[in-house]
C-alpha cells in the first residue's frame, strides 16, 4: 500500500490500468472462446454450490430446532447435488441456469408491470412499462432457447467487459498524466 501521496497516484492509475487491461482480455476470451467462458463459469458456480452445500451440512449438524436442522439438511443435499451435476453435465447446468434466469427475468417483469400501474412511481409509466416488456421479452427468450441465450449472456458478459476495461485503461491514463495536478490540488486541502 503506497506510504505518501505521490505514491498513492502512482499506485492508483497503475492499479486502474492494470484493471482495464485484464477487462479487455478477458472480454476477448469470452468473445473468442464462449463455451469454455461457460464451461469455467459453471465450474466456478459448482464450486461455490460444493462450498454452500457443505456449509449447510455442517450447519444441519450444529444444535438448533430441529425443523430447522432438517431444512439445512436437505439444502446441503441440494447444494452438494447441483455441484456434482455442475461438474458432470456442465452443458446442461449451463442451460438449466439460463432457463432459471428466464424464469426470474419473467416474474421480475411481471412485478415491474404491476408496478407500473401502481399509484406511487417515481418514472414515467411508458419508462417502467417497457423495463418490465424488457424484461419479459428477454425472460422468454432464455427460457424458449436456453443453449443458445447462455452464449448470448457469455457475448454481454465479453463486450460489457472489454468496455469497462477500456473506460478504466482511459481512466488510470488521465490520472498518470494528471498526476501533478491532483497532487498540487490534494496537497493544498
């Protein structure tokens, strides 16, 4: 961690560079090679289920209700479940989380076109109207075609990230060559 002022700028715009530049590589991986971004996703998330599932099994075995030591139970079971099916089938835990996306995109948007019509908004209806059309079309979609909308989000995911890589490359530029400045105007406060 930087000691002065000087150092902190210095450290900051190479941190924010360094960012950026990790962004924009991954956002190409993901571009290039979408079904290994999808494959090391739910790899990730199977890995994350595993850790959740355990955690809930040994939650199941501290003292507590038993009620509520039968519902950690059978969540370990489930959690520790969906991990092995990740890291077995993971083409089709892949499809089945983008069917689950879907599913949530679609309630979510039926709940934003009831708030639409609600008696307190704070936007304009025809705006939270078609957030919620939005939502419903994009939900229906993943759930009609789950293979292929998982590499469209892939796709969104890449270019979403060669964007912030290359906002936070431009960033971490103009804090290097505005260092003097920002030094001048932090150490005059």
């Amino acid at each position: 961690m930087p000691t002065d002022l000087s150092d902190f700028v210095t450290w900051s715009w190479k941190v924010l560079v360094t960012q950026g530049v990790i962004a924009v590589i991954l956002g190409i991986v993901a571009l290039v090679w979408p079904n290994i971004t999808i494959l090391a996703l739910v790899v990730i998330w199977g890995v994350w289920a595993l850790v959740d599932g355990i955690a809930m099994g040994a939650a199941a075995f501290r003292p507590g209700p038993t009620g509520q030591r039968i519902l950690f139970g059978i969540m370990a079971l489930i959690g520790i479940a969906a991990a092995f099916f990740a890291f077995f089938r993971p083409g089709l835990t892949a499809a089945a989380l983008t069917w689950v996306l879907g599913i949530w995109l679609i309630v979510r948007g039926l709940f934003e076109l009831f708030g639409a019509f609600s008696s307190t908004r704070s936007a304009p209806r025809w705006l939270l109207v078609l957030g919620a059309l939005l939502d419903l079309l994009l939900g229906i979609l993943f759930v009609a075609n789950p293979g292929t909308s998982v590499v469209a989000i892939i796709w969104l995911i890449g270019i979403v990230a060669i964007a912030w890589g290359i906002v936070f490359i431009v960033l971490g530029l103009i804090v290097r060559s505005r260092s003097s400045e920002i030094e001048t105007a932090l150490s005059q406060t």
